[in-house]
C-alpha cells in the first residue's frame, strides 16, 4: 500500500511541477512584451489546458481514494453498544458508558428508516447515523462525563416526537 501511496505521489508531484513549469514560461513570455503570443499560445492550447485539469483532478480524487476509509484514524472501540430503533422507542443494551475511552454505536432498525442522533447537555448535536432496516451502521465516539439525549432525527410517523432516549457518560 505505501508504493502505491508513492507511485500516486510522484504522479501527483510531476505533474503539477509540469504545470508550474508553464505557468512560470507563459508569465515570464508575457513579461517580454509578447501579450499577442500569449493570446495565440491560449487560444491554440485551450484543449490542454482543459485536459491537464482532468488529469489533475483525476489524479488528484485517486490519491484521496487511498486515505478512504481512514482505517488508520480509526480507533479501537473499548465498548460496543447496540442501538436498535423502532416506531417511537430506542433500545439500547447499556445506558452507561464509560468516559473518555472509544465507544461504537451498532446501529439499526426494526421497521422504517431512522436516524440516531446524539446531543449533549446543553442541546448541541455531538454525532448522527441512520439506522436502517437490515443494515448495522457504526459511530465510533469517545465521550465526556454527562448525560446525553437520543432523539430520532428523520420523520418515522406520527409519534416521531415523541421517539427520545438518554444514556449517561459516567467516569
């Protein structure tokens, strides 16, 4: 993986040399007092130009595409809750955690699609995932001594409102 992260580098790097390059000849040629071949340079090269941008743009999204999903970010969690939705009610398996240690939200649902969402004491929202039938969605957080609310954040049916949980961070 580090030679690919390498070779893509290196493509990366020589080109945008490249590019500097005539960007560097295009200015120090306009300096001369030659603004007419400049104007014909752009006029005639605008199908490069346009094409070197692809290419920078391309290479440039497949050098992110190495870093996804940032496993090396990743951390290790310490707990493991399991959060399952359904109409108007969370069930979670523990409502205490533990402080200031990664702790991953498996999160799903029984009927409709919902979304977990996670706010603090003072009513800022900390993380959201959707929780969908069939599928375990992952959040990994590490969290500070508190209690924290659980509120549906997508529309699930008449008693939406009323779709709350709380879980307490403990020291």
């Amino acid at each position: 993986m580090d030679y690919l992260r390498l070779t893509y580098f290196s493509i990366w790097l020589l080109l945008a040399i490249s590019v500097l390059i005539i960007i560097f000849w295009i200015i120090k040629d306009s300096k001369k007092g030659n603004p007419e071949k400049l104007a014909k340079f752009l006029s005639k090269n605008r199908r490069w130009a346009f094409i070197a941008i692809v290419i920078v743009l391309i290479l440039s999204f497949s050098i992110s595409l190495i870093y996804y999903p940032y496993p090396q970010f990743k951390p290790k969690p310490v707990l493991y809750v399991s959060v399952v939705a359904e109409r108007y009610a969370w069930y979670m398996n523990t409502t205490k955690i533990p402080s200031n240690v990664p702790v991953a939200f498996l999160v799903t649902s029984r009927d409709v699609n919902h979304d977990f969402g996670i706010y603090d004491e003072k009513g800022d929202l900390i993380a959201q995932v959707q929780a969908m039938p069939g599928y375990i969605n992952e959040l990994i957080l590490t969290l500070k001594p508190g209690n924290y609310s659980v509120v549906c954040l997508e529309f699930c049916g008449p008693y939406h409102f009323a779709m709350l949980s709380s879980f307490e961070v403990i020291t």
